[in-house]
C-alpha cells in the first residue's frame, strides 16, 4: 500500500479492510502511530515497562485476532484502547498492588515525554518554564511531571494520561474507560489540580533570584 502522506492514518473503514486483507503496511503504519501511546498508557496500570510492552503486544494480537468482529460502533482507535486498557487492568490485578511513587520511573530514572513539551493541560505554567540553560531545566521537568503522575490514584491517573499526554478527547476518554462524562470531568479535574499543586513549588523555586 505504500506510506501515508504526512504520515498520518487513513479513514478507519480503510484501516479496518486493510487489516482484515493482512495488509502488512498499513499495520506497521498503525504500530508506528499508536504503539508509543499505548505503552504510557499500559505503564498507569502495571508495574515494569516489560509489563507494559507486553500488555501493548497482547493488546495488538488481539487486534489482530479480533478485527473481523469489529463493528464500527466507535473509533478504531478507541476500540483498541479499550482493548488495552482491559489487557493492562488484567494484568495490574494479577500483580497484586498498586504502582509505587517510582511507576513511572526504569532503574530509577523517571520516564519523561520523549523530549516533548509540558502536557497541554499545564499551559498556565509556560510563563515560568526554563529558558536559554533551558533544555536540562526542562529535562528535569519532564521528569517532575512523571513522578507527579506517578503518585496519583490509579483512575485520576489514566484519565490525565490519556486526555494529557495522549491527546484523547473527553468523547474518546470516556468510551475507553467506560466511564460517564461527568465522571471524566471530575478526575480530570482533580488530577490536574495536584500536579499542578506539585509542580508550583518547583516553579516558585525556578523563579526566585540567587
């Protein structure tokens, strides 16, 4: 089928008949998409990053599996995040404990945004985000922003991830959690709000002169 111009995805219907005919292409272009996603998403659940890549290689195989019964009733990529999510949560329950304050963290380094920007939800902190010496500063950030993530309840924290990090819209989030939009708003709300608390004294200290 060849690559994607831009490379972005075409319509799900197009996606969905490539996959049921084993177009090879168009499943690489899906791994490469979304697979980065997934995987911060498996990790709010379980509690290594080897777990969650094989959270993320169950998920794709039952994708893979399931693709003839997938019926249109929501987005592709919902679909597949709901698959996910109920891979992930099985597999949480079967370890036995919540995430430590170090989920986030692989040998004691905490998991940042791929040298992406702040989360979109955090914008109000902009004004005070480290300039020119910047790029540690901001490293060291990212690496605030995961432990703060880190230490919230498990559902505040898959929603902020999802909504945050991956992008999701409340419609999405909500179909993938099976949860009411209230509900959404609600641990969006108070996730947002603590990591924010948590990340305002760091900004204060930022801030203050020598």
């Amino acid at each position: 089928m060849g690559s994607f111009e831009g490379g972005g995805l075409p319509p799900d219907d197009v996606v969905v008949t490539a996959l049921r005919a084993g177009d090879e292409t168009m499943f690489a272009a899906l791994l490469d998409t979304w697979s980065g996603g997934m995987l911060r998403v498996a990790r709010s659940y379980v509690s290594t990053d080897h777990s969650a890549e094989e959270v993320v290689q169950d998920t794709w195989l039952a994708v893979i599996g399931g693709i003839d019964a997938f019926e249109g009733r929501s987005s592709l990529k919902t679909w597949i995040y709901r698959i996910l999510v109920n891979a992930a949560k099985k597999r949480g329950v079967r370890e036995s404990r919540t995430l430590p304050w170090s989920a986030l963290e692989h040998d004691g380094v905490p998991v940042t945004f791929d040298g992406a920007a702040p989360p979109r939800g955090w914008k109000e902190f902009s004004a005070a985000w480290p300039t020119p010496e910047g790029e540690a500063l901001a490293s060291e950030v990212r690496g605030l922003i995961g432990e703060a993530l880190a230490r919230l309840p498990p559902r505040q924290r898959i929603v902020i991830t999802l909504r945050d990090v991956e992008g999701c819209t409340s419609d999405e989030v909500c179909d993938i959690l099976e949860i009411s939009a209230a509900n959404q708003r609600v641990l969006l709300h108070r996730a947002r709000t603590a990591v924010r608390g948590w990340l305002a004294g760091y900004f204060e200290a930022v801030k203050q002169p020598e």
